[in-house]
C-alpha cells in the first residue's frame, strides 16, 4: 500500500491473534488530520480490534502504526499512554463514565489526568459540554442523566483535551436513531471544527453516512473503498 | 402471609445458592467459611467455660492432702503422699512421692499401679519431655525409672507436666519440714468450698469473650453478604419474570440462610479439628484434653439458631434501603443524612454501665457480670454505630486532591455507608484489643510492683533443712553450674530469760554475707554488731547491749524438756552497725553474728537460708540450682524469685493477644478482599475505559488504596479512642492508675493499617488484569 | 406519487389558481421533481371532468389561461378516500442487486467485491443525503430521512447477504 501524502496516522499489515483466533490478517489503515474516517464490516470481523491497535491500546502482534511519524508499536505502556492522554479522545458504546463522579468532573477527569488544575479543567470541560448542549447537566452524575445524554458528555470528554484523533467506538450503539444521529452531528462537526480526525467504528450506515470515506473489515483484513473505484 | 409462602421462598432462595451455577457456588461457599469460621470460634468459646470446670473437677478429684487437714493413723488403706513439685524452665511440674502402707492403699486417679521406690509413673507429656534433648537436667533432677503413664484421669491438661515416684520410708520424711500427709483417699470431701473468683479476673475474662466475640459477629454479618452486588441483580431478573419485592427479599433470605447453614456445618467441623489441635497446644501455661471442650448443649443449640436468624434478619434489614426493580438494582438514590445522637447514645450507654462499678476491684466486691458485659458491648457497638456516621461527615468534607484522591472521594461519598461497613469489624476487633491490652498492662503493672524482691541482688534462695550440714550444703551450690555467688544468713531467735515475749532475731553469717543486711564499717570473723535503723525490731535495741544473756528457749520450755537450757553471752565489743535492705527487701535489726564470735551448741538452733546470685548468661542455671536442690533433698524446693517472669507473663499475654487479634483481623481481611474483588469486577468495563484514554495504572492503584485506607484510617482513629476509653474505665474499674498503653494502641493499629495494606497488594493483580483492553469489548 | 390527489388535497384550504398550485406543490413536495405547468393543466382539466373540482372565475389579463380552481363535495370525498386507503408495501421481489450477484457467483466471480461496491455506492448517497440534511429546514430532514431509510434497508439486505454469501454459493452453484 502506498501511503497517501499528509497521512495523520497510518497502519501497515496489521496482524493480531488472541488465541486460536486470529482478529486481524494484514489490515490497513490511514487517516488524515480533520477526516472522518468510518470502520465498517460484520460483527467479529477485526473492526474494534483494529480501532485498539490504531490507538495503542493493544500492541498488534506484528505490523507498523505511525502517528505523526512516530512508531507507536515501538513505544513503552507509560508514552503510549501519555499519547492518548494527550492526543487522543475515546468514546466507547456504554459504560465509560465513573458512575461517582459528576458530569463535569467527568468531563474534566482526560485534563486532569494531563495535569490540569481542577478549577481550570472543570472550565474548559464547561465549554464542551455548552457546545454539546449538555451543560445543564454539570452537577448531574451519570447514573442521573439520559442515555443521549450521557454519550453526549462522553463526546464532550473525548473532545476536552483537543486531540487530534478521536475514537469513537459504536458510539450510538446503545442509542434510538434520532438520538444517535444528534450525537454523530455534535461529534462530526465538533471535529471538524477542530480539524480533528475521527476513526469511527460502527455497523450502522446511517452512522456511517456521517463519515468522510469508508474502509470495509473482512475477516481481519481491511478494504478502503475510496481507492478501489 | 403464609408460612406455607415463607417457607416456599426461603426454600427456592436456598436452591439458587446450592444449584446456581459456578457462581452460586461460589458465593455459597465463602459465605459458608466465613460464617463456618465464626461458628467454630463461637462453638469454641462456649466450649471453654465447660473445659474449665472439668479442669477444676479433675483436680479436686486427685486433691491429697490439704493444710489443717486431721492425721489419721497408720492402717492397711493408707498412704504417704509427699509433694516433690518441682520447676523446669518456666513450667511447673507437679510432684509427689508414694508410699503404700498396706494392700488397700489407695491408687491416685489415673495411676494402675503404685510406682516401686526408685521408680516412678509419668504423664504423657513429661514421658516425651523427659525422652528429647531439651530434658537433659530434667532427666537428671527426677531420677527413676520410669515404670508407665499417667491416664488421663489423673491429669488436668494433655501438657501437663506430672509424675508419681514411689518412695521408701516417707513416714520420716513426714516429720521434717517436707509438706506431705498420710491418707487414705483422694479427692477433696469439702466439694463446696471452691474459691469464688478474683474479680478482676473475671472482669478479664468477661471482657476478653465479649471483646473476642464481637468482631466474629460482626465478621458473620458482612459474610452473608458476601456477593451481594451480584445477587441484587439475579434478584431483579427475577423480578422481571414476576415475583414481588417481598418476595424476592425472602428469596434473598433463603440465599443466606442456606449458605450460613452450610457455615454451621463447616464451622462443626472446623471446631472439631481445632479441638484435636487444642491437645497439643497450650494457652499460658494451661493445657485441656479434646474431651473437654464440649459446648453446654444450651449454647450450642443457640449458636445454631442465632447465625442461621441472624443470616436471615442481615440479609432483609440489608436489602431494606435497595429497591429491586425488575429492570435493575436502584439504590434509594439519597439516604437521608445520618444522624448522630442516637449513635452517640450507644457508647455513652456503655460508659453509663461501667460507670457505677469504678473502683470496686480492689476491694474485692463483685463486678456485675451483666453490667461488666452489656457495658462492653455497648462501647464496642458504638463503634459500628458511630463509624457509618463519622466516614460520611468527613468524606463529605474531604477537599480536592489529585485525580486518585477524586476518584476514590466520590465514591465515598455515594456509597459510605458500604465504604464503613466493611471496616467496622477490624474498627470493633482493634478497640477491643487496645482496651484488653490496657487492662492486662495495668493489671500486671500492680501485680509485679507487689514483689519487694530486689531481683538483681538474687534470683533464687533455698532453705537449708535444720540440723542439716549448712557449710556442706553451701559447698554443693557454690559449685552448681550458673552460680555466681552465694549470701547465706542463719537465723535464730534468742529470748530473755525472763518471757518469750522478748527476744532478738540473731543473723549469723559470714562476713561478705552480713554486708547484704548490713553497712559494715568493718569485719573480720569474731566480730559482732548490733543492727540500728530498722523499723520492725525496737525489742532487738536494749537486748544488744554488752552482757546480757540470751536463751535459746525461754525458761519454762526448756525446764519441761529437761535439756539444758542453751544461752549466749552479748560480748562486750558489740559495734552499731546501720541495717539496710537484705534481698527480700527487709531491713532486719538485732543482732549480726559472724560464725566465729557463736558457741557451737547455738549454731544447732540456727535455720539457714542461702540467696543464690545466678549467672544468667548460663543457659538453664535456674534448672541447674533445681537439680542440685532436688540432689540434696527431693522435699525441698528452692524459691525462683519472680519480677522477671512476671513480666515475662505479661509479654506473652500480650503476644497471644495480639496473635489472636491478628487472627480475627486477618478474618475480616478476607472479607474485605473478597468484597473489594466484587466491586472490582463490576468495574471491569469503566476501568479499561479509563485504561485506554491514558488514566496511568498508578492513579487507579491509587485511588483503590485511598478508597480502603480513608475509611480504614478513620475507622481505627475512632477504635483508638473507644479503645483507650474503654482501656480507662476498666482500669478505674480495677482500681488501678490509668496509663494508655502506647505500643499495644500502636501495634494494634498498625496491625489494622497493614491488613489494609496487604488487602490492596493482594487487589493489586486482578485489578491489572480487569485494567486490560480486553475488558472493552463488547459482550 | 398521484398528483391528482395531491393537488386536489391543496385545494382543500381554499380556491386557487393553477399558477399557484403547482408553486405550493414544488414547494412542498417537489424538492427533487418541480411540475411542468402542462403537467398541472391536464391534471386540472381531467378532475374538471370528472366533477372533482369547478372553476371558481377567470382572472382577466396576464397569462393565457388564469383560472382559479375549487375543490366540489365529491373532490373533498375523493381526498378523504384516498388518504385512508393504505398504499400497498412494495415488494421489491425482482432485484438486479440479486441477479449481479447470483451472477457473480455462478460465474466464479467475487460476489463480496460487488457488495462492497454497492455499500460504497449507497454510503455515497447517504453521505450526500446526510449533508442535506444537515443543512435543510425540518421538511428537508424528512425527506431526507425517508430516503436514508430506504437506502439504509438495501444495505442491511446486502450485510445480510454478505453474512450468508458461502450458503447462497452452496445454492446457486449445484
């Protein structure tokens, strides 16, 4: 595969088994700064393995990941950590805000986790939760609040921190369709305006329709639609 | 409601413990050590007031001789009983020579067959003593061959140390000093003159059970909840399927009950192997046979209805404050603020039991058992009480911090009630033991600082038998292996001639000797002082004067025993010499008398009394003095003087306390792991969340140690203060001065801290394990 | 879609000229297809004749023919008729999707390549849908939204299909 000119985050033959069964089998990937990017296929088909690798949270078996022309597979567990502190924003299909803390604080915890103060980091997370129209819940905690709304603050989360690539795990998975697409038109456009990039996994295509191009996941390998035509 | 409906859901609650998959088991199972864990300490305790009365019954029965008792002539059913007690390191051997004087002689319990002179039967415990190494000198000291075993009839404990050795003209022998008697049965006929206990060493026992127990009953309340989360949910699937709360409560009963019944089987079992174990243990000194620890069948029968009860009544007031909706656990969202005055009550409840008693040990009233225990437990409670409130007061106020400190803040504040209750137990145990260790501190304070005996002068001393060849017997001591050096002081009272009313101690001794009853401005042998500056001996003063005569018996006697009376000259060159304490701490007056300024026929009335100074770097010189002694006369047995081991007493009881502490704790740290393992993996999906948007695996670690040691710390904060407090009322109690005792209060919560410590470590792995990616994806 | 129907549905409100019919017409439902004016005139004429609707009066001036319609009793009857009668669900039971890819199969081609290009085909459809959605007022988000739907069931057809592709090669090919 020649690497598109301006990539932001490039997978290379990526193979990864647990166990017997073998996840991915030479998947490719590239992103550029600002696109959004949709991962689709069947279920068990590698989609959220490849999602893990692309982010460093699992270390493929063999196969290169660079990020802004670093290797992420070379580095250490505490600097690819520090790199999704930092550079990343995550938001997952259920179960991802801290149930004792407040929407806010939830919000807050990626900047805090950077080292932000708490007055300073509840400020900005402030700001993204006014921009994804859920600032009204600040004092709320998860347990309090809609699912919209929860994933709502999760997309505010992910955004806190101004990565540059976020990823979205089915993200409206757990969500009716008006709900999921208000929350796919806040985080695309949040992106966007951002210049962020977003891997967005996800079997729906009306989710799918909000991304920029497609790659397909087949039995652990990876097909980008844009260029096959 | 029916009973018939009752029973039903109980019933149906106790199959989905047994037959609910390997989870079911699972949660059955610990439930069940837990409460089996409890059962056997609770069966045990009940046991061992049983076992003490057996101890008590067994050595009435093999009781020979008692002081005062009438003699009775000799016969064809009667026997010469003379004690040979002797000491092996700390422990005491119980001795005695026999002597038949006629076929019917009694046998003592226990005993087959009367031991031939020279040979001797053993208890079981001295046999195997006697058999290693270790019993060297003992071997030595009790020289018979040994001819059988003691059953068990004749002993009080499997340890004990005890022996019969036969004897041969110990009608003598009765006539010395020896104590001893001639009997024609044992056992004691006098059945109701058992000595009432020392008060204060029931308030010591009374307050050890209730402080041992405690913490098993708390321990036994958070093990039926063991699982708890999980079980909630089971609950709303069957509400969801059609059962009413009621129902599912009862259902959650039964739950319970089934697997504290099985605890009650387990803990059965668990007791009766401790009871084989207890054989061969001993607890200060003190040993039982299995056989006696048989709980009364009373108690028994109550430990098995309370816990299954007790299970059942946890479980429905547990699930009181959860709402079970058929679509999920709904916690009632926002308990109302706790309140503090009725938890105040408890304590201050306590005090108002305790209160009345202060100050009536020393006077030998009785301590109100009911009080002493109602008191005690009320404190201890208190503390259950007053935790649960003291945790949400502070946690509420508890400021920001790092992301960690945040994290585990919160989770206080939602839940802190749960956050309290799994550290109310370690809270309850740590009081309790700081206010036992307070108590036994004091106590043995008094009792050590009542020995006048100035131990670093001499360790032992030995009475030399009258008429016996005192230079000779001193000459085996002094080369007694660990002696250093011998103080030998003979006695003797000499009378006026006039009445026995007025007489002068003599101390004769040579001169190194009388210089440890006196300061001597000089002394050669022949020199005689008399002794000033004592408070006891006034009478001593005017018959130490140069010239006047001294009698070896007053007047009358001696002209009834037709002797001739033994007098003694004062000299002329009597010097003043200032007394001082000798090693008994006794400031003696009359007259000092070294050996050569003494008639010979006066030297025969002396008594003599050697002060051994022991070299205690030689290892078992107590034992070496005990063999010589036992050499020179088995009768005799010279006197271990005690400061040190009775400090070496309180050191053990505080080793075995903590020991037993450390135990309990180590109980409910079990449990708190198993509940922090729980909470854990219902976690699983948020913490590889927080994983894999970069939350360092440091601050999660952090954040679950804050969680426990938050409320652990202020748990063993509040048990530091109820300990001490508890520790000074029973002290005033006793009458004793109140002193906190430091290192146990802070040996008893570091010991809290560290469970803390290691439940964490010990959380540590799994909680690596849930942090990794796996747990994102989606079922 | 029956443009008789429709417009006799607009007259309802009031009487109006044919002019102005086919303006509220294109503004409302004519997002992808306006109407041709012929269009409007001989759907006028054909209701005119069947006694659904009656010129109300002819403006003088202007264009050609300005008359203004309005709807009669039997119009009104007719509309209710209409609306209450359920249009029948449309089968689709003859697709070429189907036929390209039993196709591809019996000849050994790789039916999964032509799924994924219909996909990206569909997904650039949807994506176009999508934007106008998020730019359009709420009628266009319907419309739009009725379009995604359908869109959105072809592909779940072919996921299905791509899921079952091994079974439907067992099939064809025996």
């Amino acid at each position: 595969m020649t690497i598109p000119a301006g990539s932001l985050l490039v997978a290379q033959d990526l193979r990864k088994a647990y166990g017997p069964t073998t996840a991915l089998d030479g998947a490719e990937f590239s992103i550029h700064p600002g696109e959004v990017v949709a991962v689709m296929g069947p279920s068990g088909s590698g989609k959220s393995t490849l999602l893990h690798c692309l982010a460093g949270i699992v270390m493929p078996d063999s196969g290169s990941i660079t990020y802004a022309g670093r290797e992420v597979t070379a580095m250490s567990d505490a600097e690819r950590s520090a790199l999704r502190r930092s550079e990343f924003g995550f938001v997952f299909q259920f179960g991802q805000l801290v149930p004792e803390l407040t929407c806010v604080e939830n919000v807050a915890l990626p900047l805090r986790l950077n080292g932000s103060s708490r007055k300073e980091a509840e400020r900005t997370a402030l700001a993204w939760m006014e921009r994804l129209e859920v600032d009204d819940l600040r004092k709320k905690r998860p347990g309090e609040v809609s699912g919209g709304q929860g994933q709502r603050v999760a997309v505010a989360r992910s955004l806190v921190t101004n990565p540059r690539v976020v990823f979205a795990d089915e993200p409206t998975g757990a969500l009716d369709s008006f709900n999921g697409e208000r929350v796919m038109e806040l985080l695309t456009d949040a992106a966007r305006s951002a210049n962020a990039a977003v891997v967005l996994v996800t079997h729906e295509a009306r989710v799918a329709a909000y991304s920029d191009r497609e790659i397909v996941v087949r039995d652990g390998r990876s097909r980008d639609m844009e260029r096959v035509i | 409601m029916s009973v018939r409906q009752w029973s039903r859901d109980l019933a149906m609650g106790a199959r989905f413990a047994l037959a609910g998959g390997r989870e079911g088991w699972t949660r059955s199972l610990l439930t069940a050590v837990g409460v089996g864990l409890g059962v056997a300490l609770l069966l045990l305790t009940t046991a061992i007031p049983n076992a003490l009365a057996e101890r008590d019954r067994r050595e009435e029965a093999r009781s020979d001789h008692t002081f005062g008792q009438q003699e009775i002539p000799k016969a064809d059913d009667t026997l010469i009983v003379v004690d040979a007690d002797t000491t092996f390191r700390d422990t005491d051997v119980r001795g005695r020579l026999l002597e038949a004087e006629g076929p019917r002689a009694p046998l003592p319990p226990g005993v087959a067959e009367f031991p031939a002179a020279g040979e001797m039967v053993v208890s079981p415990a001295l046999k195997e003593l006697l058999a290693s190494d270790e019993g060297t000198l003992l071997r030595e000291r009790l020289d018979y061959r040994v001819s059988g075993t003691i059953g068990e009839q004749g002993l009080v404990g499997s340890q004990e140390l005890a022996y019969f050795a036969g004897g041969k003209g110990l009608a003598k022998v009765l006539e010395g000093p020896a104590s001893g008697a001639r009997i024609d049965h044992f056992g004691n006929d006098d059945l109701g003159s058992s000595d009432p206990w020392d008060p204060v060493l029931l308030l010591l026992v009374l307050v050890v059970f209730v402080v041992l127990l405690m913490p098993v009953a708390v321990f036994i309340a958070a093990a039926v909840r063991f699982g708890g989360e999980r079980r909630d949910r089971r609950l709303a699937a069957l509400r969801l399927v059609g059962s009413d709360s009621r129902m599912t409560r009862r259902i959650a009963a039964g739950e319970a009950l089934a697997g504290s019944v099985l605890g009650l089987v387990l803990g059965t079992g668990f007791f009766l192997l401790g009871r084989e174990l207890a054989a061969s243990a001993q607890v200060f000194h003190v040993s039982v046979f299995p056989s006696y620890l048989n709980p009364s069948p009373v108690l028994a029968v109550l430990v098995a209805l309370a816990v299954p009860a007790a299970a059942v009544l946890v479980t429905i007031l547990a699930l009181r404050g959860v709402v079970i909706e058929p679509l999920g656990v709904v916690r009632t969202a926002k308990p109302s603020r706790r309140r503090l005055w009725w938890r105040l009550l408890l304590p201050l409840g306590g005090i108002a039991l305790l209160y009345p008693m202060i100050g009536q040990g020393d006077d030998g009233g009785n301590f109100n058992q009911y009080l002493v225990v109602g008191g005690v437990m009320l404190l201890l409670v208190g503390v259950t009480a007053l935790l649960p409130w003291v945790v949400e007061t502070v946690v509420a106020r508890l400021g920001s911090g790092g992301v960690a400190w945040q994290l585990a803040v919160r989770r206080l504040q939602l839940s802190s009630g749960a956050a309290a209750r799994m550290v109310n137990g370690i809270a309850v145990a740590v009081a309790g033991a700081i206010a036992l260790q307070m108590l036994f501190a004091g106590v043995d304070g008094t009792y050590t600082k009542a020995s006048q005996y100035d131990v670093s002068r001499a360790q032992m001393s030995v009475d030399v038998p009258d008429g016996a060849n005192a230079s000779a017997i001193i000459g085996k001591y002094r080369d007694t292996e660990g002696v250093r050096k011998i103080t030998a002081l003979s006695d003797a009272y000499l009378h006026d001639r006039r009445s026995e009313d007025s007489y002068a101690q003599i101390t004769v001794a040579d001169c190194a000797s009388l210089r440890e009853v006196a300061t001597l401005p000089s002394c050669r042998d022949g020199d005689v002082f008399a002794a000033k500056g004592s408070e006891y001996d006034s009478e001593g003063d005017h018959l130490a004067r140069p010239g006047t005569v001294l009698w070896a018996e007053p007047e009358d006697d001696a002209a009834h025993s037709g002797d001739r009376p033994v007098s003694w000259t004062v000299p002329q060159d009597i010097r003043p010499a200032q007394s001082r304490e000798d090693p008994t701490g006794y400031e003696r007056g009359g007259i000092l008398v070294t050996p050569g300024a003494l008639p010979e026929k006066l030297a025969a009335v002396t008594s003599a009394r050697l002060f051994l100074s022991l070299d205690l770097s030689v290892p078992d010189a107590y034992d070496h003095v005990r063999n010589t002694a036992a050499r020179l006369d088995p009768a005799v047995q010279p006197m271990t003087w005690s400061s040190i081991d009775s400090n070496d007493r309180y050191a053990a009881i505080r080793t075995g306390l903590s020991v037993g502490s450390a135990c309990v704790l180590a109980l409910i740290g079990a449990s708190l792991l198993v509940s922090q393992l729980e909470q854990l993996r219902e976690r699983r999906k948020l913490l590889s969340a927080l994983v894999a948007f970069g939350t360092r695996r440091r601050t999660l670690g952090l954040s679950v140690l804050w969680q426990t040691a938050i409320p652990i710390g202020l748990g063993l904060l509040l048990a530091a203060a109820v300990g001490v407090a508890l520790g000074a009322v029973l002290l005033r109690m006793t009458d004793t001065s109140v002193r906190v005792d430091w290192p146990s209060v802070l040996s008893m919560t570091g010991i809290g801290a560290g469970v803390v410590l290691v439940v964490t470590l010990l959380s540590l792995p799994p909680l690596l394990k849930l942090m990794r990616p796996e747990g994102l994806r989606t079922e | 879609m029956s443009i008789g129907h429709t417009l006799l549905g607009l007259l309802e409100s009031g009487p109006r000229h044919g002019y102005d019919l086919k303006r509220a017409f294109d503004e409302k439902f004519g997002h992808d297809r306006p109407l041709h004016y012929g269009q409007v005139y001989s759907t006028m004429s054909r209701l005119l004749k069947n006694g659904l609707v009656e010129v109300d009066g002819i403006e003088a001036g202007g264009g050609p023919e300005r008359k203004r319609y309005a709807i009669t009793e039997a119009g009104i009857t007719d509309v209710a008729r209409w609306l209450a009668t359920p249009e029948k669900p449309e089968p689709y039971l003859q697709s070429t999707l189907y036929t390209k890819v039993v196709l591809a199969l019996l000849t050994h081609r790789d039916a999964g390549d032509i799924l994924d290009t219909q996909r990206s085909e569909h997904l650039r459809s949807m994506r176009i849908l999508t934007d106008r959605k998020r730019k359009g007022d709420l009628a266009d988000q319907l419309i739009c939204d009725h379009a995604l739907f359908h869109l959105e069931a072809d592909l779940r057809w072919l996921e299905l299909t791509a899921a079952r592709l091994d079974k439907l090669r067992e099939a064809v090919t025996r």
